[in-house]
C-alpha cells in the first residue's frame, strides 16, 4: 500500500513538473520582469537603500499582532532558508546534476519580480481587524482584487498540504543530521523540535517575528562563514566548479561513482522544482508573513521579497552547491545532508563538520518550522474562519513526527514537488491578472505619489482597479 502511494504521487510529479509547468512558471517571471523593466537588475542597488539601508533597530510602536518590515522579511527568510538550501541542493546534485544549479540561478534572478509582486499584492489586499490583525496572502488577493473564490480555497488548500510537507521535511532533516553525526533517534529529535516550536507559536505574531529576528541572520552568517572556509580549502576547484555547472546546463551529466548521471530536462526541471522549493519566489507562502508588517507602502515591502530571493538562493544555496561539487563528493553515493557533511567533513574534522552542520540545519529547519505555521494557521483561518485554528493547529505537528525515520529521502522529497505545484500554479495564475495594479503600486512608490499607502489602504478599503 505504501509503495502504491509513493510510486502513485511520483507520477504525478512527473506530469505537474512537465514542460509546460516549468514554461508557466518561467513565462509569467519573464513578462513581469520585462514588463518591469528588468527592475530587479538595474534598480539592484535602489532596492538595497529601500531596503537594508532603511533598518532601524531599538523599540518598536507596534500591535502585539503586528511585526516589523525586518521581522516579517526575517520570518519569511526563516521559511525559505532551510531544508531546501542545505538538504534540497544536494538532492538537486544527485538527482540533477551540476547544471541543476544553473536553472536555480536562472530562476532565483526571474524570481526576484515575481516574489516583490506577490508580496505587494498581500499588503494592498490584506485584511486589517480592528484590534490590528491582519491577515494576507494569495488567498485574499485572489479573492479581493479577482473575486476568484475556488481559486483562493484551492490555494488555501495546497498551502494547508504544503506547510505540513515542509514541517515534515525540517523535522526529518533535522533527525537524520543527528543520526548520522551523533546517532540521536530522530523520532527523539522531531518530538524535540514539534515542543519548540509549539512554544514559540503560541506566543503569536511578535514572539515569531522576534525569534526569527534574532535566529536569523545568526544561523545565516555562521553557514556561510563555514562555507567560504570549504571554498578557501579547494579554491583552486572553483573554475572548475563553475565549468561543470554551467557545461551540464545544456549538455548531460555523465555518470561517476555513485552519481548515476543526469540529462538536460532531468537538471532543468530539478534546478526549477528545488529553486522554487527553497526561495519560494511565486510560491505564495512569504506574502502571507510580509502581510502582518507595518509598512509605509506596499511596494517598499515588496522589494525586501527581491532581497531574500538573492540572500536565499544567490547567497546560501550557492554555498552548498560549491561545498558538494569542489570536494568531489557527488560520486560519494551520498543524497540529502548525508552528501553536505561528506562536503564540510573533508575539509574540516568529521566532529567540526558534524558540529556546524548540526548547529545550522537545526536553527535552519527549527525557524523553517516555526515559520509555515504562520502560514498553516492563515490557510487554516482562510477556508474554516479564525476559531478552527484553536482546534487544528496539533495537525501541523503529526506528520514531521511520524515520518521522520524514513530513510529514503528522494522519495520523501517528492511530496515536497507535489506541495510546491498545488500552491504555485493558482498564486501565480493570479499575479499575473492582478500585475496590473501590482505595477501601478510599483510606479507610484517609485515616482514617489504615495497614492496607495498602506495607512490610506488599510483605512479605507479602497484598492487599485
């Protein structure tokens, strides 16, 4: 019965991760990017300024519902830097091959539009309560600014499927790090950090925003630090490193050791499964975070969307992709994290290497967690009202629990595709019919008219036609 299920939704992944799907999903980033006028290369450092160069640290006037624009960016960083930088790339590597990482470059730029429009969109459509929750995402532009309501509870439900995915994939990742460095049963882990988390949601909105603001840039900066020593240790492989990505883009991976090989569609639809997987650009998770910031205008929220795509995928998935193919341990046999430690282990000593990669898949996969329950319970308030979650919220925890001893993770990885697809097709159905008010919010924070500010939005409930 469990192989008939598992070869089941392998096949379906291989149908809704066609050519056509990849080409949709390429397709709308590319007119939103050209239409755009490939703001997010050109205007790259405007971004930057509007962005990181606009923090303002210390005591915040705020909602207890309400976080940040950094805390907000900081929560959706804390779900999209996670499994799938560390865990996914590798898996991408072993399945994919080196020219997996060119399409997830590919994408990640492309992304960088799609993810600022759906952020935007959130904030001018979201829902502000009067005791000052908000609520937004997908679902509520869809259904305010389309009046698509199937459409919004198909996105609702692939969301509710797609944050037990992820919390099932963290918690498993998590557990097999610890096998394998310290022998730890990962049931023991995933319990551990289903505790954690629960402790931290029930806080609500701030307490996440908090801890995702302090976690953060934390876990971030120690990965990358120890990826750059792995780099220093085999610089002399880098141009290499870069030759085979780029040469296995548009030519077949050969089979090595215990790498078995990879054609062009395999590293193609791979590289795009796994990049949307890990930046979530037109996913439609991150603008349900980016709604609860108190913002001046949605636009200037959106652009921090263009900052985690590049952090997350430019930056952080990068890192591992160069620590796997410049020590040469692709033909290792090795998937998933199993594959990264062999990367940090033969540079490092294996305690050092399991050590750091224990401590930064943990924070990574802990905030990822805490992150999609966020989204879980706005799915969750979407379809059944704001009093089920009281109810339903122990559901986010059963499946992470119960499957984190299965030892094959390519098959696990598999639902995570199917979850990707379920929420990206409909969200990024309707960015593209609402990118019309998305590009006039973006020209009227750009020239500066202040016509839809977020404070006249929230107040008068009057959006872009």
């Amino acid at each position: 019965m469990v192989e008939f299920f598992l070869s089941t939704a392998e096949r379906i992944d291989t149908i809704l991760w066609g050519p056509w799907t990849m080409f949709f999903i390429a397709g709308v980033s590319i007119y939103l990017t050209a239409r755009g006028g490939f703001f997010q290369i050109t205007s790259f450092v405007y971004i930057l300024k509007e962005t990181l160069g606009r923090l303002r640290f210390g005591k915040k006037d705020l909602s207890k519902n309400q976080m940040t624009p950094f805390q907000a960016t900081a929560t959706a960083l804390a779900s999209t830097v996670g499994t799938g930088n560390i865990a996914g790339v590798a898996t991408a590597l072993s399945v994919g091959g080196p020219g997996a990482i060119f399409w997830m470059w590919l994408l990640a730029v492309l992304g960088m539009m799609s993810k600022t429009a759906e952020i935007t969109l959130a904030v001018h459509y979201r829902n502000v309560e009067p005791d000052g929750r908000t609520h937004g995402g997908p679902m509520y532009y869809i259904r305010k600014g389309l009046g698509w309501g199937t459409l919004a509870k198909i996105f609702s439900a692939g969301i509710l499927v797609n944050s037990m995915v992820a919390a099932t994939l963290q918690s498993h990742t998590v557990g097999r790090a610890f096998l394998s460095t310290y022998g730890i049963n990962p049931y023991v882990v995933s319990s551990l950090m289903a505790a954690v988390t629960a402790i931290v949601v029930i806080g609500g909105i701030r307490r996440i925003g908090k801890f995702s603001e302090a976690l953060v840039p934390l876990m971030s900066v120690v990965f990358i630090l120890s990826g750059l020593a792995v780099f220093f240790f085999n610089y002399e492989r880098i141009p290499e490193t870069f030759a085979l990505i780029f040469r296995h883009a548009f030519a077949p991976a050969p089979a090595l050791g215990g790498f078995a090989g990879a054609g062009v569609a395999q590293a193609i639809q791979i590289g795009m499964s796994r990049g949307m997987l890990s930046n979530e650009a037109g996913l439609g998770t991150a603008p349900m975070a980016h709604a609860t910031a108190n913002t001046e205008h949605p636009f200037r929220q959106g652009m921090w969307g263009a900052i985690e795509v590049a952090i997350d995928t430019l930056v952080i998935c990068t890192i591992t992709a160069f620590a796997v193919l410049s020590t040469g341990v692709l033909s290792s046999g090795e998937t998933g994290i199993e594959l990264v430690i062999a990367a940090f282990a033969s540079v490092f000593p294996p305690a050092v290497a399991g050590g750091l990669l224990s401590f930064a898949i943990l924070t990574f996969c802990l905030t990822t967690q805490i992150a999609f329950f966020l989204y879980f319970e706005t799915a969750i308030t979407s379809l059944f009202g704001s009093g089920a979650i009281r109810y339903l919220r122990y559901v986010y925890f059963i499946p992470g629990v119960l499957f984190a001893g299965v030892s094959n993770v390519d098959r696990l990885w598999v639902f995570a595709n199917l979850a990707v697809g379920s929420c990206a097709i409909p969200n990024l159905i309707a960015v593209l019919a609402l990118s019309g008010p998305f590009f006039v919010l973006m020209r009227d924070y750009v020239r500066q008219e202040n016509r839809y500010t977020t404070a006249i939005i929230d107040r008068s409930r009057e959006y872009v036609q």
